[in-house]
C-alpha cells in the first residue's frame, strides 16, 4: 500500500489546540481522586480559619458579612493559585524532567500549539477549582444563590488564562525548580492577598492602590463582586478589557521566551 504525500491534511489549528487539552486532561483524571478532592477541602479549612475565626471579630465589610465577603473572592484565588502551579512546576517538569514536549513537538503540533494549548488547560482547572469553591460555598450558605452565581467559573477560566502566560514567562527564565518559589511567594501571593479578597483595597493609601492596580486578579474580583452583588457600573468595563488585554500581551510574550529556551 502506498500513500501520495499529497493527499495529507494537516490537523487544523483547533485539533491540534484540542489534542494538547485532551493529553492534559487525561493525566489529570488518570487520579481523579487525588487531584480533584483538594479543591472542595481547602476552602472549607480557609473558610473555618478565616471566616469563622476572624469573622467574629468584623461586623460587615461592604454591607455583607465578613465570611460572605470572603467567600466571594475565594473562587479565584484558587483559579490564580492552580494555574500558577500549573504553568510554573508543571511546565518546568515537562519541560526539563519528563522531556514531555520533546516528544509532541515531533507530532504536527508547533510551538504555539502547546502553550496555547497548555494556557487553554490552565484555564479549564481555573474554572473548576472556581467551580469545586463555589459548591462548597453554596452548601455551606456562605453566599447567596442567584442566576449570577453560575458565572464564576467563567471568571474563573479568565484568572487561569491570565495568570498561565504570566506564569510562564517567569518559568522560562529560571533554571531549577526551587527557583520557581520566588514567583510564588513573591509575586502570587502577594496578589492573593492585596487584590480585594481579604480585605476591601479602598481601605489602602491612595498611592498603594494605583500599584494595585496593576494586579490582574483585581480587575477578575470586582467582575465577580459585581456579578454577585449584582451591582453594576461602567469601571466594569475597564476590569474586563483589562483581563483580555493583559492575556494577550503576556501570552506573546510567554510562547516568545518559551520559543527562544526551547531553540537552544
């Protein structure tokens, strides 16, 4: 049997996208039990500790109590903190250790294939972990059920797709992987806990609040305290093109860096 080069057609950009998806997926719920009961557990213990524990001693913040404020925010901090991981000691693990892309780049996948790829992936877990928090809030009657509430995964996926590029670009200039701690403890948390989780930044200096605003996940909180609180304005627009702006610039430039580590 022969077969006329010719006639092949190359996956389509989508396929392909799909393919590296899929591959991430597969491992992920090879151990589905380990990876995906963390999720609803860590915000109970958060809540308890946070919520419970320090709520006692806050009246209300913004016209909510505080465990209600909280448990706002907390959907996203987990779509922040699992892509972080994610694209930081994950990438570097298939990067350097398991020599992963090595072997896809032999496929017709390309280069942008696997980190666009691999942010779409990160952005998926961000919308479950956002959704695996929000079960865990509506059960324990943390916030109140409406139609709105149904969109914080969808946030979630934004925080992933955000913060997967950013966390990417840091991965590609660091030689081993105890390195990667620097951008968690210095940069990730950090964020977690100066964009509005904890505590309404309104409350900083001015000058602190211009700095913060520079925080992508910011911008994703006060989508979603707009979404829960059902309280509306034109700033939404600004939190939103900012989300979308961010991504696409730090994804250039994360497959950018990543093209050129790859290269040498």
């Amino acid at each position: 049997m022969s077969f006329n080069n010719l006639d092949y057609m190359p996956p389509s950009r989508i396929e392909r996208l799909y393919s590296v998806w899929y591959r991430h997926f597969k491992v992920y719920t090879k151990n589905i039990f380990s990876n995906g009961f963390p999720p609803f557990m860590e915000p109970l213990i958060f809540l308890a500790g946070m919520g419970l524990g320090l709520g006692g001693y806050i009246a209300e913040v913004d016209n909510m109590s505080y465990i209600e404020y909280l448990g706002i925010g907390l959907p996203l901090s987990s779509a922040m903190f699992t892509a972080a991981f994610e694209c930081t000691f994950g990438t570097f693990i298939r990067l350097e250790f398991s020599k992963t892309y090595d072997g896809m780049l032999t496929s017709p996948l390309s280069i942008e294939d696997l980190f666009i790829g691999e942010i779409i992936w990160a952005g998926t877990k961000g919308a479950f972990y956002s959704f695996a928090v929000l079960i865990v809030l509506l059960a324990c009657d943390v916030i109140p059920v409406s139609v709105s509430v149904i969109f914080i995964p969808v946030i979630g996926f934004i925080v992933g797709v955000m913060f997967a590029p950013l966390s990417l670009i840091f991965m590609s200039f660091v030689k081993t992987i105890n390195s990667l701690n620097f951008f968690i403890t210095g940069l990730i948390t950090p964020m977690f806990m100066f964009s509005g989780i904890i505590f309404p930044v309104t409350n900083l200096p001015k000058w602190i609040q211009y700095i913060i605003e520079l925080f992508p996940l910011v911008h994703a909180v006060n989508l979603e305290r707009a979404l829960c609180s059902n309280n509306y304005s034109s700033r939404l627009i600004w939190d939103l093109l900012y989300c979308i702006i961010f991504t696409l610039i730090a994804t250039y430039i994360s497959i950018r860096r990543i093209r050129k580590r790859l290269m040498k």
